[in-house]
C-alpha cells in the first residue's frame, strides 16, 4: 500500500455531474483522459487517469438542482476525527465520514462560509498531489470573502499553518505551499469556492479546443504569479481553470 499523503495535501479532485458521458467525453478530449470504474459504492462514478495513474474522480450527482461542480479533497490521517472539527469550527459535514471499499474514508463537508471541500483518509487510493504533469491537478484555491477567518477554519480542521501573502495566503505542509486562499474580489455575488486548475502545455491552445467541445471561456487566459491561465465551464456548466505550469528556475 502507498503511503498516505501528508495531512493537509490537496489529494483528489472530483466532479458531480448530470451528464457522466458528456462529461467523460469532454475532459478525456481535453486533458487525455482515459476512465476505468471507481468503487461500486459511490454510485456511476469513474476514475480518470492518466498514462494508468489516477488523478480525479466523475460521478452522478443524485440531488435535483444540485450544481455541476469540481470539489477538492485534503489528505487527512483521519476523516472522522476531521470531520468533527468541522463542526466543532462551525462548518457542516454533508455526507460521511463513509467508507469507499477499499480506497479509504471520505466526508464531504462546507466551511463556514458554505465552501464545500472533502476529506479524504486515502488506504488502498491514497490520491494524487498536485503538480506540473499536463492533464492533472495543478493547484487548488479557495475563493471568499473572508480570507481570514477561512484561514483560521482550514488552519484548525488541517492541523496546517497559513503563510500570509498580499493577494493570496498559502497552506503550508512541510513548509511548502500546497494550496492558497484568495480574497473574494471576483466572486459577484456568487457564493464562496474552491477553485481547481488543471496544468496543460498551452493555455490559449487548451481554451481553443475546449470551447470547439461545447465548453464556455469565463476568464480570457492571463498571467498569474503561477503561469498562464484561463477559466473555463464544460458543457454542464462545470467550471474549472487550466494553467500552463512556470518551469521551476
């Protein structure tokens, strides 16, 4: 068995959808996605990977209304004991903690502020830390209004201290930044979320083919202090963003 991610490493990403197929079909086109089934017990849901490695998951959602959205999962050493700091926090857990097979132990829960992220107590998947490879996650952000107080919740929840930044605060695990907290400027009246992006070879290339597949360009691609990046909706209205990784200097 592969050993667990440190706690508070992004590790997984998935996304809820209404349309599995279309979905399928849009991501594997646009990030060289190939499928293969997930555990039995989460329902239509399958596993992208990449030259055979994990790195997301796709599913059904069951709730009427419920949005089309990508969710960041952390790496915890224990779900149930996150979970309820969670609610000790003042954040709530949606579902779980249950047990997935043999993959591990997941809760799905919403900070404060009502930005959902899950937690993930990896066994026989562990998941996969963010990095520059093209078609897997790149980096995670959370978007709200209150950068402060979102840093003391995932600070407690994660057992994880935040390094203040100007415009952007870093989750820090080992002294690294693993995922960052943004101020809410942009959101417009939408409500708080984490952000995933996904790392491709050529942000304007990437835009080009998504919307040739149906999706919609929400941010026109733009320089970030992390590279080039765009943000885009699938066609279920998914929204995600891509960014052409800064080789390291």
């Amino acid at each position: 068995m592969k050993l667990r991610l440190a706690q508070g490493t992004p590790c997984w990403v998935s996304l809820l959808t209404d349309d599995l197929a279309g979905a399928r079909a849009f991501y594997g086109d646009l990030l060289g996605w190939s499928y293969s089934p997930g555990p039995a017990q989460l329902g239509d849901y399958v596993r992208a990977e990449l030259d055979g490695e994990p790195v997301a998951g796709l599913g059904v959602s069951s709730a009427i209304g419920f949005p089309v959205q990508w969710t960041t999962y952390f790496a915890v050493d224990s779900a149930d004991s996150a979970a309820q700091l969670v609610r000790e926090c003042g954040g709530t857990v949606a579902v779980g903690p249950v047990q997935a097979e043999r993959a591990g132990r997941m809760a799905i829960a919403a900070d404060v502020s009502g930005a959902v992220f899950g937690l993930w107590q990896g066994e026989e998947h562990v998941g996969r830390e963010a990095g520059p490879e093209p078609g897997g996650p790149a980096w995670a952000e959370l978007l709200t209004s209150d950068a402060e107080g979102a840093a003391a919740f995932y600070g407690t929840v994660l057992g994880r201290a935040f390094r203040p930044g100007g415009e952007e605060s870093a989750l820090l695990v080992d002294g690294r930044p693993v995922a960052g907290i943004r101020h809410g400027a942009e959101l417009r009246g939408h409500p708080p979320r984490w952000r995933i992006h996904f790392a491709v070879r050529d942000t304007a290339l990437a835009v080009r083919r998504a919307t040739e597949l149906g999706g919609r360009v929400l941010v026109e691609p733009h320089d970030t202090a992390r590279g080039r990046a765009a943000r885009l909706a699938d066609p279920q209205g998914g929204r995600f963003s891509v960014l052409e990784v800064l080789e390291p200097r």
